[in-house]
C-alpha cells in the first residue's frame, strides 16, 4: 500500500470542506523529518489559513475535524503554529508489515490507470566514441524504465541512436582519404573512430585559423571596454562593480576561445604528420559536409559505406550495454525515420506551421527565442526533423502516453522547442518529458576526464572502475585472510575478478544514481568505493550482512516467510524499521513523480542505516525468546527482500560474497 498517497487523498476530502482547490495543500502532507513528531506531518494548515484569513491553528483543528484516518493512524494533533503530527497505528502497521512479508510485490499494488511510456535514452551516436554523458543517460534511463514497470506501467525503451549524422560525413571522408587498412581490418571501430577524431582535428584547425582574426579583434575591443569602464569616474560605484563584472567575465571568455583556438592550432603545427595532411586538405569540412549531403542523397558508395560501419558499431555498443548489463527493447535510430522527414516536412508546411525564413523552412513557437528549424537552406534536414518524425511514430504505432527523453540539460533548448512544435502539431494529450541531467565533473572541476586523459571513452572508464574495485577487494580479502590466520584468501583469481566487476560497475551507475540529475556532480574514486556513506559499496555490504546472519543462524529465508502474523513490533527500533519497509512503495512513487532514481536511492540508504539503529538495539540470532527471534528475522529477511529488489530496479548486480 502506498501511504503517503493514501493519506493525501485522505487530507484531499477533508480538505475539500475548505477550499475548492485541496490538491496542492493535500501534496504539503510529508514523512516528518524528525520521529519524535510522529510519522508523517502536513504544513498545509498555515498557508490555507493565509487564504482564508483565519488563525492556522484553528484551521488545523477543522482539518483534523474532518479527517477520517482513524482505521489508519492515532488521532492526530496540532502542534506549534498549525502543524498536523500524524502517527500510524502500531496494530495497522504491523498487520500491514506481515502482509508484505507474504506480498511478491513488497507492497507495490496494481495501478488504477497504467500508462504507456516510451523512454528514449543512451542514444549515443555511433560511430563517435561514446561520452560519460551517454553513461548518465543509459544509467538513469535503465533504472526508470525499470522503475516504471515495477510500478505496473507499461514501458517500451527505444535507443535513439545517432546513426544519420553528419559524424558519417567526416568517417567516410576520413574512409576515404586516411585509412589504415591493416588498422581497420584488426580492429575496425577503433579505426574509425581514430579517422573521426582526425578529420575533426583537421577541421577545427582550419576553423581555428580562418576565426583567428576576429577572436583576437573581439578580445582586444573587450579588454578596452574593460580599461574604459574603469578609468570612468562619473559611474554610481555599485553601478561601476556591476558592469566592470560583467565585461570582465565578457574578457574572460573571448580570452578562452582565444587560447582554446590558439591549442587546436599549435596542436596540429606541432606534429608535421597532422600539418602536412591539413595542408592537403584545406577544406576538409566542406568536403565532410559533401560526404553527409551524399550519404543522404542516396549515393551508392556511401550507403555501401554507410552499412559497413553501423553494424560494426552497434556490435561494439552492445559490448557495452551487455557488460553494464542493459537491454532496449527498441534501438530504432535516426536512420529509421528517414523516409518520412520529407512527408513531415509537408505536413507542417500544409498545416501552415512552418515557414520560410533566410531560406530555411522554420516553426516559430511564442515564448521561444529561436525557431525549430525543419530543412536547412541545403535541403538537410535536421536533428529536430527526425524528433517530430519519432514522436508521429511513437504516438501511432507505439500508442505512447508519455515519452521520456533522458537526454543531458544542455539539449533543453532543444527539447523544449521541439514539445511545443509537437503540441501545436497536434500531440497534445501526450506528456513529454525532457528527464535532464547535469554534467559529470572531475575533482578538478573540470568536466570528467578518464586517467588516460584524451577522451572520456565509456570503455576504460568500465575498466578504470574495475581496476580501482579490484584494489578494494584484494585489501579486503588479504586482510580476511590474515585475520582469520588462514593459509589462502577465500576468494580466488577468478572470483575476486568477478567480485571486482559488479562492485565497479555498481558503485559508478550508484554513483551516478543517488544525485539529484540535475545537479553537476564531482565524481570521485574514493568517495564511490566508499564502505561508509552513500555509496554502492556501503549498500551491497549491508545487503551481504543480512545474508550473513541467515547463513550463521542456518535459517531457511523461504521457509521462514511461511510463518504469517509473527512479525510482533515492541521495541521502537522494530517499530522503526517496520516503518520504513512499508514506505518501499511510496519511495518507487516519489521517483515516477518526477522521474528521480535518487528518490529510491535515498529510500535504500535510509533503510540500511535504519537497519544499522535495529542491530543494535535488537538481537536477532541471540533474541530473548522463540518468538521475538521469528519477528527479528522476518524483519531482517523483508528488510533484505527490499534492498535487493530496490537495488535491481536501479541496475544493479549483486555478488554473492563480498
Ligand atoms: N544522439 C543524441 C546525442 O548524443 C541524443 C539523442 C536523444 N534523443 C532524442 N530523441 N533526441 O546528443
């Protein structure tokens, strides 16, 4: 059952003898931050009074008048200026903890009204090394369509993967113009990312050189607006302070492009090779663009190109997505919407939704500052064309309610051109959703960078996470080993391996997971192999010491659930703890809210330290009698029920010994 929604469509009648509007007031119903308040408490009383124009206090004695939670909680009390202090029941709690113990679902009932979500994520352009952005969105992504499901939703993951873009132009120009043939053919993915990584090289270099004039006319116009600014002496000084910032930090940033010019430049002067190959191909970029155009065009040889690559990509994604242990149930890709961009195009034209503008046909939406341009002056169409082609798609043959786009917060201009364009399109019904996230940031706080440094490849940041995790598990095992005297570790070669592999790539999605999404966060080794704190690490280890009580006590888990109505809750720390489980489904509905993980990651966390109070308040194996032993380990079993199943929603693997 969830409670905080069934208290809120309790507090949502009672309510609604007030105002005519209880939802948002019903929704300030919240767990209470301290426990000595009882379970959960509503602030809703103080603004409603505002409204009203009467005492909150009085307010909140007409609300707990009206409020018919009897068979539920305690009698509820006002505290303070208005505040309502609800505590459950213990013998409602504890019947409803012993149903859960017999409830596969832990709780979770069926949906009144399922929905049909489509999640897109991961969706990394192939053929371009994969970023730790595409981790973040593969990471969050898997774990709502997970989530979701569990929830009772209906989900269908698409991959959107970027296999039409003009990243092919620059491969088959660098295909045809660099190849290593005998590189190819050993390893042909990374060849061909190194021909991108060239060809982009080459062009940002002769774009570095034609914009070096102007980045240096700019920065020299900017720093005598700064000099000017000071040497004013008429300027109000708070007024002075105000703009002398603002062009400082307009100085900075010419000064930026400028260095960051100057290093695509001296990059490739200094390396004759790199010098000699841009000096051949002074316009390598249009003549990438040319490739793309072809490759769009139909043309033979670059669709024969084309379809060499992409298989050969996708199988080194799926490399990937096995190792990290992901599956789509769609990966239909940009490409599979190319035959109906120029219907789409049409559509919008007819509709009188798009028009001309500098030769481009463009939607222009009120409230956005550019248009959602749908065909370049070339003729291409565009990134936002193939949207709208996979939103018709997923709205007619997928049947979609909501879609989400988990897709990194600096595409929200993007996506929030692109919802409004669909809407006056005519998909208003549908909800979309751009789930955004922040960036990932080294401890230098600069965007994340792998050891080797060069790029953020997904591969050997897998491999950086296993490495630092083996470390971690040959100190423990070693040191097991001498505490114990033992002549061997108990792990071998083998194992320790695999132990290293679901503590590596657990605690990097756990990492990723237990942040708000939208925040930047630092991400750090230490802190992500951590055994105390947040942490992947500190999760597994309290789930492998449930396991380990069952395992000393030689309890049979299955046939121990057989026992219904033992679980008996005396002690606070038990009451707590029962508590706390019955909140899972209300932790799987906080996430689906606003589609946040970290609202279950939180739930997880909070349950283990919980469970760490319960310990030691309560024996369990060496309980004072049958009877209480039962209730404890029943507890314990349900407790560890939840964390392996909140932990699987999330993605994660678990090792059977740690
Ligand atoms: N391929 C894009 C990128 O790597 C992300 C695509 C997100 N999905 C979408 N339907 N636009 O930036």
């Amino acid at each position: 059952m969830n409670i905080l929604a069934e208290l809120r469509a309790r507090f949502t009648a009672a309510l609604a003898t007030l105002t005519d509007d209880p939802g948002p007031f019903a929704a300030m119903v919240r767990p209470a931050q301290d426990a000595k308040f009882g379970d959960f408490q509503a602030n809703c009383a103080m603004p409603l009074a505002k409204q009203l124009g009467k005492p909150p206090r009085d307010v909140a004695q007409e609300i707990v008048a009206a409020l018919k939670v009897a068979d539920l909680c305690a009698p509820a009390e006002v505290a303070g200026p208005g505040f309502i202090n609800l505590r459950l029941r213990d013998d409602w709690l504890q019947s409803t903890v012993n149903r859960t113990v017999g409830d596969g679902q832990l709780g979770v009932e069926p949906l009144a009204q399922p929905r049909r979500y489509v999640v897109d994520f991961s969706s990394p352009n192939v053929a371009k090394p994969m970023h730790v952005g595409h981790l973040r969105s593969t990471v969050i992504g898997d774990a709502l369509v997970r989530i979701l499901r569990a929830l009772g939703h209906s989900v269908v993951s698409d991959n959107h993967i970027g296999d039409w873009g003009t990243q092919f132009g620059m491969i088959i120009y660098g295909y045809k113009h660099f190849l290593d043939a005998a590189a190819y053919k050993r390893a042909p993915v990374a060849e061909l990312a190194r021909l991108y990584r060239l060809v982009n090289t080459l062009s940002e270099y002769h774009e570095a050189r034609n914009a070096l004039p102007e980045l240096e006319a700019t920065l020299a116009t900017r720093q005598k607006a700064v000099v000017d600014c000071e040497s004013q002496a008429d300027l109000d000084p708070k007024q002075k302070k105000k703009q002398l910032k603002k062009l400082r930090s307009d100085f900075t940033a010419a000064e930026d492009n400028l260095t960051s010019a100057r290093k695509k430049i001296a990059d490739v002067e200094g390396d004759p090779q790199l010098k000699t190959a841009a000096d051949a191909h002074p316009n390598i970029a249009r003549g990438a663009r040319d490739e793309t155009a072809k490759l769009h065009a139909g043309d033979e040889e670059n669709l024969r190109l084309w379809n060499e690559f992409v298989p050969q990509c996708l199988a080194a994604l799926e490399k990937i997505y096995q190792r990290l242990e992901i599956r789509f149930d769609l990966a239909l890709g940009e490409s599979h919407y190319q035959p109906q961009l120029a219907t789409v195009v049409e559509n919008l034209k007819s509709d009188g939704l798009a028009t001309e503008s500098d030769g481009a046909l463009c939607v222009f939406v009120e409230g956005n500052k550019a248009p959602l341009i749908v065909r370049k002056t070339d003729g291409a169409f565009t990134y936002g064309t193939t949207d709208l082609a996979t939103i018709a798609y997923r709205e007619t043959e997928l049947k979609a309610d909501a879609i989400l786009y988990v897709v990194d917060a600096r595409q929200s201009e993007h996506f929030d051109l692109l919802f409004a364009t669909a809407r006056k399109w005519g998909y208003g019904d549908t909800e979309f959703k751009h789930v955004s996230f922040g960036t990932v940031m080294g401890e230098d706080g600069r965007p994340f960078k792998t050891r080797a440094g060069d790029s953020v490849g997904l591969e050997s940041l897998l491999d950086e996470a296993v490495a630092a995790a083996r470390r971690v598990v040959d100190e423990n095992d070693d040191a097991k080993r001498d505490q114990h005297d033992q002549p061997a570790p108990e792990l071998d070669e083998q194992a320790r391996q695999a132990v290293a592999e679901v503590v590596g790539i657990g605690g990097i999605k756990y990492a990723d997971l237990r942040h708000n999404r939208e925040s930047d966060y630092i991400f750090s080794w230490d802190k992500m192999l951590a055994k105390n704190g947040d942490t992947a690490t500190y999760m597994q280890y309290a789930y492998a010491r449930i396991c380990g009580i069952f395992r000393k006590g030689d309890v049979d888990r299955e046939s121990l659930r057989d026992r219904t109505d033992a679980i008996r809750l005396t002690k606070p720390a038990e009451r707590a703890l029962a508590l706390q489980l019955c909140r899972f489904p209300d932790a799987l509905a906080a996430v689906a809210e606003d589609y946040r993980p970290n609202m279950l990651t939180q739930y997880l966390f909070e349950t283990a330290n919980v469970l760490s109070t319960f310990y030691e308040q309560c024996p369990v194996l060496k309980a004072e009698d049958e009877a209480t032993r039962t209730s404890r380990l029943l507890l314990v079993d349900l407790t560890g029920r939840i964390i392996e199943h909140g932990l699987s929603l999330l993605g994660f693997p678990f090792p059977k010994q740690m």
